[in-house]
C-alpha cells in the first residue's frame, strides 16, 4: 500500500505540472486584466491540435513544434483581445467578458470541429510511450519533461514581470490603472501583450496535455476549464507561483484518493477547493485587493 500511495504522489506532482501550463496563462490574464477568460480550456485544445498538425503532417517534434505554436498562439491572443475585449468599457466589463469569451470559445470550438472532425486525436513521440524507472516506479518521460516546462515556464514569467521595463508597467496596471496612464503606461498595448503571453503559454499546455490526456478533440475544453478556474482560485487569483503549487496539490491529492475511491477522487478535488477556501479565502499566494477601483 505504501508503494501504491508513492506512486500516487509522483504521478499527481506530475500531472500538477501539466495542469499549470494550462492554468498559468489564465491567472496571468486574470491578474492584470481583471478578466477570467472562459475561452482558455478551447484554445489550450487549439494548441494541441496545432502541436498535432506539425507533428503529424510536418513530422516536427512536439516540443521543437512550440517555437512555432507559442508565437502562433501569441498572435491569436492579441486578436482575440483586440478585436473583442479592448472594446468592453464600464462597471460590467468584468460580467461581460464572461460573454465574450464564451462566444469565442464557441467560435474556435467550431472551426475545429470543421477542420478536425469530432474524432480523437493522440500526439505520439519517442518520449510519450517510454520513461525511466526510478525506485521501482516507471515515469513517463512526457510528465518529466512537462513539469520542467512548468516551472521554467514560471520561472521565464516572474522574470518577465520582476526584471523587464514591461514587467513594471503590467505590475503599474495590475495595482492602479489610472495611475499607471498618468505616468505615461499605454495600458491597452500593455494589456493587449499581457493576453497574448496568456494565450501563447497554452501552447505548451496544450501540447502536453494533447500527448498525456489519453485522446482530445475539440470539446474537451469544457472538461478543462472548471478545473482550471478551481486551480487558480485556489492558488490566489492572479498568482503564477499559486496556479503551480495549486496544481500539484490538487492533482497530487486526487491521485492518493483514486487508490481508495476512484470514483470519489473528481469530488475531493473540488471539496479541497471550498474546504483550504473556508480557512484561506485568498487562496494559497493570493493576496487581498490590489487593484484599485
């Protein structure tokens, strides 16, 4: 038993490393913008079938592939903002980018459904079917190799946020907007690149999640983004550091239970959720109001 609960805890930090590639493109959104973009479920599903595309008719590697998707995606994230949140103004912009992302989601959902089919879809590589045995465990090099995205990909955006002239201006916007625009912030063009950095990490979610979930097509983004939402609530809204340690407790927990009660292991995800909530209800990084209003 003990080597099963072992087991159990290497594979959900793991698989907490793949849901924060998805999960820290939207707490990055959220923490400047104000938003929650329901669309990030569809178009990390969007990054996995342009991973696929390259993969499968280019013959280029997964991971080479996101040097191609990650701009791609980046592109897709600023049109997207341009051409349907930066027009949303008022006390309802908040309520309304719910709407507006939805209908985007609708939209990318049903170009790939006329590009891909209904049918699901795999990314296969050398390193998605083989793993290294340490301890008696067999680890597939696929969630090795996506929890160092993970916390490279973290680590690239607190750098980002922390050490560059546009990290100061996206923290200027993130704590007073108006004051940030009297010192001279172009708050659109900042917000504007904030959500395609957002957009294009799912890219790399994408990608991996395409090549572990075991199959996806174009509505598997649905199942995502509920569990993206409890992730970044819980690490904090806003907090890229809190979307990774939150990930990997989530799915870490879920994984233990599933020993026991599988089909309860969905339910304590979500009951850990309201339940660490009710004690902190920043979430794990999260800090109270920083924004003004």
């Amino acid at each position: 038993m003990a080597r099963q609960i072992l087991q159990a805890i290497v594979d959900g930090i793991l698989e907490g490393g793949v849901y924060a590639l998805m999960a820290v493109g939207l707490t990055l959104i959220f923490g400047v913008l104000d938003i929650i973009n329901i669309a990030q479920g569809v178009l990390v599903i969007l990054g996995a079938y342009l991973s696929y595309s390259l993969s499968v008719h280019l013959h280029i590697d997964l991971f080479l592939g996101l040097l191609i998707t990650g701009p791609a995606m980046f592109v897709i994230g600023v049109a997207i903002y341009w051409a349907f949140i930066s027009r949303l103004r008022g006390s309802e912009r908040t309520s309304m980018t719910l709407l507006v992302t939805y209908a985007v989601a609708l939209i990318i959902e049903g170009v790939l459904l006329k590009i891909y089919g209904s049918g699901y879809e795999l990314l296969n590589a050398s390193y998605t079917n083989t793993g290294v045995t340490i301890g008696g465990f067999v680890i597939t090099y696929i969630y090795i190799y996506g929890f160092i995205l993970a916390v490279a990909l973290v680590i690239a955006l607190y750098a980002l946020l922390y050490k560059t002239r546009f990290g100061r201006s996206v923290r200027a916007t993130m704590q007073d907007e108006t004051a940030a625009r009297l010192v001279g912030v172009n708050v659109n063009r900042v917000a504007a690149l904030t959500f395609g950095i957002g957009v294009a990490v799912t890219a790399a979610g994408g990608m991996v999640f395409g090549a572990t979930s075991g199959g996806f097509n174009a509505n598997s983004g649905y199942d995502l983004i509920s569990r993206l939402l409890a992730i970044i609530i819980l690490g904090g809204m806003g907090s890229i550091g809190g979307a990774l340690a939150a990930s990997v407790f989530m799915l870490t927990l879920e994984s233990v239970v599933s020993i026991w009660y599988s089909q309860w292991s969905i339910l304590v995800f979500y009951a850990a959720l309201v339940l660490v909530l009710t004690i902190r209800p920043a979430g794990f990084l999260g800090r109270k109001a920083v924004r003004a209003q």
